[in-house]
C-alpha cells in the first residue's frame, strides 16, 4: 500500500486574494455568503472547530454549490506554508446558478434554450475558449460538475476573455440527474462522440438544446452518454481521430446558431 505522505501533487500556487484559509475565516466566509469553487479539508481533521465546520457543510447539502474534498494534509501544503488549520477554501469570482432557472429564463425571454454541458473538461484552456464561444454563440447557461471540472478560478476569467461574467454557469452534484431534468425541461440532449454514426449536421439543433462535451481523454462518461437522446460525431478527413474538445465544442455550437438563424429567415 502507497504512503500517502509519499505522493507528489503537480499544485499550482494559487493567489491568497483567491484563496481563504482558516477554520474561523472560511466559517466567516460561508456566513457571509461567499461563493465558493472548491474547499479542501483536511482528511485526518479532527479538532472540534474541524467538527463544526464539517457539520456544517453537510447539513447545508446542495445549498452550497461547491465540491468539498477530502485530502492528505501535504496537498493543502502545497498551496500555502501559512497556518492553514486543515482548511482551504477556493473563492469562484462567479456566481452559480442553477440549471432549472437557466432554462426556465430562456423559456420565459421567448427564446430557445441552448446550453452547453461539459462532463469533466479537466484543462483550464480548454474550459475558458469554450466559455467565450458559449457567449459568442449566444448560449443560454454553462453546466459543470462540482466534481473533476476545471476551477472556476481567476484564471478561468482571463482564459476566458471575461466571458465567464456574461454567461451563467451552473454547477451540479450529480450530473445524471441535471441531464434527467434537461430533457424533462423539453430539451434534447445531443452527445458530441467519435462512436456515433450520425453526423452532427443531421441533428435538429432548432430544437431546445443542450450540446454535451466530453473529457479530453476519456471522453463523455458512459451514464451520462445513456442519457443522451441522440448522439453524433464531427468527421474526421485526415488521420488524427478527434479534435480538441474546445475546438469540437464550437463547430457543435456554430451548427446550432446556423440552423436557428436559416430557421428565422426562412419564415
């Protein structure tokens, strides 16, 4: 068995002014309604403030969008060699939002909701031209897991171009239950796959839409790609088997705003 106090973590130094760290001060921070990417807790954390703050995140539950992990004490060394007292909060310089009130104020604008969905899109480049191209295209909402997503950090802003404070972004828990109430909302579900037969072109795209993005390696989770109503691939003319997850993101986004805009004036 691995000695856990024998791992490397390839942990980027993250600005203090992006961080909180301190029972006391992330307890005071969760008060005061401050939004957060990701907490990290001490595995092993076992005094009583500890206690209370793990208390107290479990029985908040989903009202705190945000993935709480569990770590070896070396990884929060990683971050600051200040007393962090087994606690480190991540501050997202971004509201969330939920997928349910994206939907619902599309609907209500009169509009076809279009959302782009990413399951574990882990490179932080990656996340931020998808971002700006959801803004470009006119998308209505984000979604994420709260879970193996890249941070919405600062840096997600810059790579982003800012694109990130003009588009909602929500973050779920379980992202099989979010696509469930997709296509309980009347959205249909198109899966971006290299194993689909279907060309992404042949997809109605007209339709209440949420276009789903895989992992840059393994791809979209196998529970998640069940959920799909149909699923499509972009060809590939040359010898390399798949684009760039961002690159794939906007030609499926493009297609989408294509077909709207020849459905409008086409009337």
């Amino acid at each position: 068995m691995l000695n856990p106090s024998a791992r490397t973590y390839e942990t980027k130094r993250v600005k203090e002014k992006e961080m909180i760290f301190g029972l006391h001060a992330v307890l005071e921070a969760i008060d005061a309604g401050r939004t957060f990417d990701k907490i990290l807790v001490r595995r092993d954390l076992s005094s009583a403030l500890g206690r209370q703050l793990i208390d107290r995140l479990s029985a908040m539950g989903g009202e705190i969008q945000t993935a709480v992990q569990r770590v070896p004490v070396e990884k929060l060394n990683r971050f600051t060699d200040r007393n962090h007292q087994g606690v480190i909060a991540f501050l997202s310089p971004v509201e969330f939002y939920r997928v349910e009130d994206v939907i619902q104020a599309a609907y209500d604008k009169g509009e076809t909701p279009l959302l782009m969905v990413l399951d574990n899109v882990t490179d932080m480049r990656n996340f931020g031209a998808i971002a700006r191209t959801c803004a470009c295209a006119g998308a209505h909402g984000l979604v994420i897991g709260t879970r193996g997503s890249a941070s919405v950090n600062g840096d997600a802003v810059k790579t982003s171009a800012g694109a990130i404070h003009t588009l909602p972004v929500c973050k779920v828990e379980n992202m099989q239950n979010a696509l469930q109430l997709m296509r309980d909302s009347g959205l249909n579900v198109v899966a971006a796959t290299e194993h689909a037969t279907k060309n992404y072109t042949e997809a109605d795209m007209t339709l209440p839409l949420a276009i789903l993005m895989g992992n840059e390696e393994k791809g979209i989770y196998e529970g998640n790609l069940r959920l799909a109503t149909e699923q499509v691939r972009i060809p590939m003319k040359g010898t390399i088997e798949s684009l760039n997850v961002s690159v794939a993101a906007g030609v499926m986004l493009y297609e989408a705003v294509r077909q709207r805009d020849m459905t409008v004036n086409n009337r």
